[in-house]
C-alpha cells in the first residue's frame, strides 16, 4: 500500500540503470566486467611501458642480449611464416605441448587462422621489453593487423633443452582504438 494513499496501491520503486564512470552497466556482473577490463588495460600499459612490478627486466636480471634476440627471431620467423602460409615452419617454432596438442601443422596454422586473424596476418610488429614472470619469459610484440587495427601480444617462452627458444602459446588484446 502506498503511503498517504487510500486506493490500495503498491508502490514499486523505479529501476534506475546505474552506468559507471568505465562505460558499462553494473548489472549482475556489469560491475565485475568493467573492472575486469580496468585491470587488463593497466596491465597492457605497465608491460608496455616496463612497470609491472613482479617483472624482472632483461637487463636487471642479467639474462642477455643475445637471449633476447633469439627469443625475438623465433617470433618474428613465426610470424613470417604465417605471412607466408607456411604450416611446416610456423608449426616448428611452437613448444612441444603445443605441437602436442595440435599433432599437425594443418591443423595449429587453421587454429592460428582462425582464433588468432591478426598474428596469421600481421603487417607490422614491434617487440617491447621482455619480462620474466614467475619464472617464464614472456616477449610483448604489439601487431598491427591488415585493417590497421593495434593488438597487444605476449609470448610465453620455453627454453629447450638443446638451447632453443620455442613459443608456448600467445595471448592477443586488442589496443582499443588505436591504428598502426
């Protein structure tokens, strides 16, 4: 019954849509979501920008130049054999659980194509600081893909017993709004 009201109606209060400041509702999990984004555009930016406190940088932790270099040309020659559409190849730089879990060249290049557009097609990349994470090297490269669009990539790294850098597997944020 509403109050000061002798007809018997109930009143029920209106459901206001709260926006928060990030942009996104704060429905059941709008709240969650929008943080959840916050949290993943800070840690792009601090590995970026060589901040991310766990991180060690290369330097600091005397891992090596020449390390870096050849953890650098083992992306770089994957992702110009992607370019190229070469199964063989790109499937060679992948680390044994991946190439595990994919058991055939065919198979991880129509994975990468699909699942991963802008890495099988990227016109342009650049490497930033490699960081080392709870014991794994991670390389940051951001791509631009064939529409110009910025991605964020991180490479975990498995060092072989043989000496070799191989990828471990890639994870691609998209820059937003940004163009290469």
């Amino acid at each position: 019954m509403r109050f000061g009201s002798t007809s018997g109606e109930v009143a029920v209060p209106e459901r206001r849509r709260y926006r928060s400041p990030l942009g996104v509702g704060c429905g059941r999990f709008g709240r969650l979501a929008g943080l959840f984004r916050l949290a993943i555009w800070s840690f792009i930016l601090c590995v970026v920008a060589g901040e991310f406190w766990p991180a060690k940088a290369v330097a600091a932790n005397g891992f090596g130049e020449e390390q870096e270099l050849r953890i650098r040309s083992v992306i770089g020659a994957q992702l110009e054999a992607f370019r190229a559409g070469d199964a063989d190849k790109a499937f060679s730089y992948a680390a044994p659980a991946i190439r595990a879990k994919f058991e055939t060249p065919s198979k991880f290049l129509s994975m990468v194509q699909k699942y991963y557009p802008a890495v099988y097609s990227s016109r342009t990349s650049e490497f930033v600081k490699l960081t080392e994470i709870e014991g794994i090297w991670i390389q940051g490269v951001i791509i631009s893909d064939e529409q110009g669009g910025a991605w964020f990539a991180q490479y975990p790294m498995e060092l072989q017993s043989d000496g070799r850098w191989l990828i471990n597997g890639c994870i691609v944020t998209a820059l937003g709004d940004q163009a290469l």
